[in-house]
C-alpha cells in the first residue's frame, strides 16, 4: 500500500493525516528546508525526479527551497504574445472543467462549489457557465509561475486552510481546493472581463509568495510568484462566453486526464 493510500484510505492513516495537513507541520517543514544543511539532498532529488540542472539558472541557491523555486531560463518558457489567445500562467498538468450550477467536478466522486473556493457568493456568480482551469504541479515541476493575461489586479485575497496533498487520490477523498491555504487575485482584463488566477497549497508547503499583493497594473507572462516545497495547484476561473479552449485539452479533461503544458503556452483564445 502506497503512503498516500495509507493516509487517506485507512483509518489509522487520517489519524497521521491530521498532523501532516496541519499548518505548523508545513512551517516546520519549511524551516528545515530553508536550511543551509538542506542544499545536501538537492542531487538526489534532482536525479530522482529527472530535472535537467542545465536548464536552470542556479547561482546563489543557499538551500532547497532556493533549488525548489530555481528559476528557468527566459529562452526556454517563451510567452506567447497573440493578443488573442489564452496561454498557461505555469508549468503543470491541466485539467479544463466547465462550472455548471455554480459547481466543479475535479474527479470522480469529487465535487467543489466555486462559492467555497472563493468564500465571495457575488464574485462566485459572475462565472456560471464558464471555465476552471485547474493546474497541478508536482515536485519536478517548475514552481515559478506567471500571470495568465494582462489586465488591471484588486489587492489578493488570502484565506487560510490545511495542506492536503493534491493529487487525485486526495481529491476523491474530500473537497481539498475549498480546505487547503490559498491566495487568489481578481484581474480586471480587456479580452476575457473580470477572472481569478488562484494558488492553492498542498502537503509540506507553507508558503506562496506573490510578488505584487496589491492593486496593480500586471501583464501577461510577468512573474506573479512562486510555490515553496511540495505539489502545488495554480487555478483559473474565466467567466462564460469569453474564451474558446482547445478541443483536444475539452477532449481529454472529458475523459478524467491531465494534459502536460508549460508557462506561456497558448491553450486556446477569443470567441
């Protein structure tokens, strides 16, 4: 039995869930991995999830969370500058999910409201019949990420949670995206009107860090922030009748997969 199927399959398992999902847990886990000592494991886990260091710009990484949040070099994420297409704020594995009567369906046997992720009933409304874009990161993905288009952004929103895992497994256990830590910000944008990008936190990570929390003038593909240790989750919420998504990604989100992207890409555009 794999350790996340101990977690959260078992009834022994959730009693250790508890304390791992916990907030204190995750800082503690943050500390060490902000240690100078913490830079030893960094091969072993480069080589274990097959990142290519040449890809990276690696100066004065004092840590594994320095080497985790490593940023990439400009040449290898270009940013797809068509005014009218619709690019991915990260690297991930996406997932397109139509909201229908106000609610989503990650997976099999998982459901969420967008009025609990957002914890705003008003703002919540505004996208009935539109897109969720949900996607998850993994370890050996990059954790820097971007803005998804170019508009006018409120100050962000942070509503404290847990830190589930959130990998499928967990996601068919509960309603993960509505109980982890997340921040999200409105973005005010000329092509696709008022939409949310959102990060969600998950196991061992403690902290997001946004690089402009309050109100501002962004632009698509400028570094909006990064994930510290751990799977992570970017989200975007586009309201209705704004964006055509491409057919393949409508095709296989349909069919319950993932499909792999990278920062920058176009996934679809304008109606």
């Amino acid at each position: 039995m794999s350790t996340l199927n101990f977690l959260y399959k078992t009834k022994m398992g959730r009693i250790f869930l508890r304390l791992l999902i916990s907030k204190p847990v995750s800082d503690f886990s943050g500390f060490l991995l902000d240690s100078k000592f913490s830079k030893s494991i960094i091969k072993s886990f480069a080589k274990k999830n097959n990142i290519d260091l040449n890809d990276y710009i690696l100066d004065d990484i004092g840590s594994f969370n320095d080497f985790f949040c490593r940023r990439i070099k400009p040449e290898l994420r270009p940013i797809d500058t068509e005014e009218s297409h619709l690019v991915t704020p990260c690297d991930g594995l996406l997932k397109v999910i139509p909201i229908e009567e106000g609610k989503v369906f990650p997976v099999k046997q998982s459901i969420f409201t967008i009025k609990d992720l957002l914890q705003d009933d008003e703002l919540a409304e505004s996208f009935e019949g539109g897109y969720c874009l949900v996607y998850r990161l993994c370890v050996n993905h990059y954790h820097r990420y971007g803005y998804f288009e170019t508009g006018v952004k409120k100050q962000d929103v942070v509503i404290p949670g847990v830190y589930h895992t959130v990998r499928p497994i967990a996601l068919e256990a509960g309603p993960v995206f509505v109980q982890n830590s997340r921040q999200y910000t409105v973005i005010e944008t000329e092509r696709f009107g008022k939409c949310v990008q959102m990060e969600v936190g998950a196991m061992l990570v403690g902290r997001i860090v946004n690089e402009q929390p309050s109100e501002a003038s962004v632009f698509r593909g400028a570094e909006k922030g990064h994930f510290e240790y751990g799977g992570s989750t970017i989200i975007v919420l586009i309201p209705k009748n704004v964006a055509r998504i491409d057919e393949k990604l409508i095709a296989a989100s349909n069919n319950g997969e993932e499909t792999p992207v990278v920062m920058g890409q176009s996934i679809g555009g304008t109606i």
